[in-house]
C-alpha cells in the first residue's frame, strides 16, 4: 500500500510540471507574437479596405467609383492650394447609401437642367449663367455626395459658390481639369447674382466672351458620370 500511495504521488507530481511547461510556453508563444506582429498606426486604422471598397477617395476619369456602401472613416483628403485661405477644416467624410441616392438624383437633376440649356430656352445671358451655375452645382455636388460630405455642411460651407465646389470636388478625387470651367466659375460664385439683382436692381456686367455652355457643360457631366458610376437618364425631362 505505501508503495502504490508513493506512486500515485510522483505521477501527479509529473502531471503538475508538465502542465505548468504548457502555461509558460504558450505565454512566451503570445509574448513573441505580440511582438513580432506588424503594428498599426491609428491612421492605419482609419484607412479604408481598399479591397473591399474599390480603392481610395482619389480616381481618374472614366474608371466608376465602387458602388459599394461600406462606411469610411475619417477619410484622409489632399490638401488643395485654392482652398488653404478660406476652407473650413474638412469634414469627416462618411459615405452611405443616403448619400448615394441623394448623389444620384443630384446627378440626374443636373441633367435635366443641361438638356433646358442644350434646347436654348435662354436668349437672356443671364437667365443662362444662372442656370448654369444650377447645372454645374448638381454636377459638382453629386461627386462630394458620393464621396461622403454632408449636404447641410455643403449648404453652410459651400453654398452656391461654384468655385469652392470645384475646390473641394479635385480635392476629393474628382480630378477635373478645364480651364474654361474655372474661368467660369468666378462669375458663377455665387451664381445667383444672375437672378437677383443688388440693392440698386442691376446685375453684374455679362462677360465679354463666353465659352460653349452647352459643350462645357456635357463634359462636366459625362465626367462626373464616369467618376461615380451614376448611369445616364435614358429619358431626360428638361427642367428650369
């Protein structure tokens, strides 16, 4: 009897060391991969899964943006020289499905209002710029949408001046460049000079030369088409 109490003693000895061998081996196996596992700055942490979102917030024409809804966090965005004086800091940038119908119908309302221009209802020059500015407004403000700006933040920040668009738009990946369009836009900002007269009931002087509207126009659109993937109307109502 002492000899198999004896025994039975030692093998559970031998059960307790090996038990405590497997508890430290697997604490110096979590140690070794904590430390040998790539880290991750907190800015990597806000970037997008490229793979699963289609890419970064940065494209060129005509490759479509994904139509994919996963939200983005704190998007980074490139700084843009035209903006550094006047904008406010940038928005969170958060993309959602809202914003992607809002993007769209946004996209199609610009297209309505084009098709008005292109019909030449406007022998005012006036009543045309100011329905240009409608147009590239819609067209400016379906591609920052898609991208994830708030319309409120937009209202309050933007406004209707189209030059701070365009800014904003290249800014964020939009990647438009006419020399035409930004010279138009400084008589478009703000573009509703166009309807309301100043206090004196005038407006601004017309230009003296004007580019092709209707051309500038089409482009501005197809291009903004080919960046966020919005399909063309196949019926088009015109509007304005």
């Amino acid at each position: 009897m002492p000899s198999s109490l004896s025994a039975s003693r030692s093998i559970s000895k031998r059960i307790a060391l090996m038990t405590s061998c497997i508890c430290i081996y697997a604490t110096v196996y979590a140690i070794n991969d904590s430390v040998n596992r790539p880290r991750h700055s907190a800015e990597d942490e806000l970037r997008p899964n490229h793979a699963s979102d289609g890419g970064d917030m940065t494209h060129e024409a005509p490759s479509a943006r994904s139509k994919s809804m996963r939200i983005v966090k704190a998007a980074p965005v490139p700084a843009s020289p035209a903006l550094e004086e006047r904008r406010p800091a940038f928005p969170v940038l958060v993309r959602s499905r809202g914003g992607r119908i809002l993007s769209e119908a946004r996209y199609r309302n610009g297209e309505s209002f084009a098709l008005a221009i292109e019909e030449l209802r406007f022998p005012d020059t006036g009543d045309l710029l100011y329905q240009t500015g409608i147009v590239t407004q819609m067209a400016l403000s379906s591609h920052l949408l898609d991208v994830g700006f708030d319309d409120r933040w937009c209202a309050r920040n933007i406004g209707l001046h189209i030059s701070t668009a365009l800014a904003y738009a290249n800014a964020t990946g939009l990647n438009y460049q006419s020399p035409e369009l930004e010279r138009l836009t400084t008589v478009l900002s703000p573009y509703n000079v166009w309807r309301n007269p100043d206090i004196h009931g005038s407006r601004p002087p017309v230009p003296a030369s004007l580019p092709d509207i209707p051309l500038l126009l089409r482009e501005l659109l197809d291009h903004v088409r080919g960046i966020t993937g919005h399909s063309r109307p196949r019926r088009r109502k015109a509007l304005g």
